[in-house]
C-alpha cells in the first residue's frame, strides 16, 4: 500500500510547486514519503481492507505484470533509430517459450479453463511473432 500511494503521489506531481501553470521542481519526497505511509498504516490496520487486498493483490500483481510487459513492449517499439531491437525480439520469444511451458498452471489461476489452451497459446503466439517481426523489420528499414 505504501508503494502505491507514494508512487501515486509522486508520478501525479500534486505537491510539486508551479509557477502560472508550469511545474518548477518537483515535491519534496518527505511529506510524501509521510503521507503514504499514514495511509499504508491506517490500511494495514483496518481488517476488511486487509481481507479485501488479500483477495485482489493475485489478480492486481497479474494486472500489473501485464501493463509493464505491454509499457516495456511500448518503449521498445518506440525506440526506432536507437539501439539493437534483437535483445527485445529474443526477450519476446523467451517470454512465448516460458508461457508455453507454463500455460496450464497459468490459465487455471486466471480462469481461462472454458478456452482451450491450444487457442490461447496460438492467439498469444500469433501477437508476439508479430511483434517480433514489426521489430524486425523497422529495424530492417533503418538500416537502408
């Protein structure tokens, strides 16, 4: 909780101080470092909150392995023109290699059990080698 409500705190810029409209500096991490962890505390010692992030931090920590996989394809997709795409391209098949191993103690805890896995695995597969091959080849046009 605390991590959350710190990175919250310093990635909205709130305290941050501003001149007509424009962000001069950034907050001091002190008061914001003091303030999660007020909010941190009281979460921890209030019981239902605590049953209630018991229940949602699985899918939360999913959730969230899925937006820094999908931010870090982002950043690499992005970079056109600078540095080497083929670190990312292996990291992609890694990642379907690893995913394909471990697909069926995955898609129970997910609850995908109504979809075949064989389905899944072709729909992930299909995105990442595309991935793969619009890194390829932009890296490819660069080149000329």
């Amino acid at each position: 909780m605390f991590a959350i409500v710190f990175a919250l705190l310093v990635y909205s810029g709130m305290f941050a101080r501003k001149e007509k409209g424009a962000v001069i500096g950034h907050a001091p991490k002190g008061p914001l470092v003091a303030i999660a962890a007020v909010i941190a505390i009281v979460a921890a010692l209030y019981q239902p909150f605590v049953v209630f992030l018991q229940q949602v931090i699985p899918l939360a920590s999913i959730a969230l392995v899925v937006i820094f996989f999908l931010v870090f394809i982002k950043q690499l997709i992005k970079k056109e023109g600078k540095g080497d795409p083929w670190p990312a391209m292996i990291g992609m098949a890694a990642v379907l290699l690893v995913l394909g191993i471990a697909w069926p103690s995955v898609q129970t805890y997910l609850g995908f059990t109504g979809i075949s896995p064989d389905v899944m695995l072709w729909a992930i597969g299909i995105v990442v080698i595309l991935l793969i091959f619009y890194m390829a080849y932009s890296a490819r046009e660069e080149t000329k």
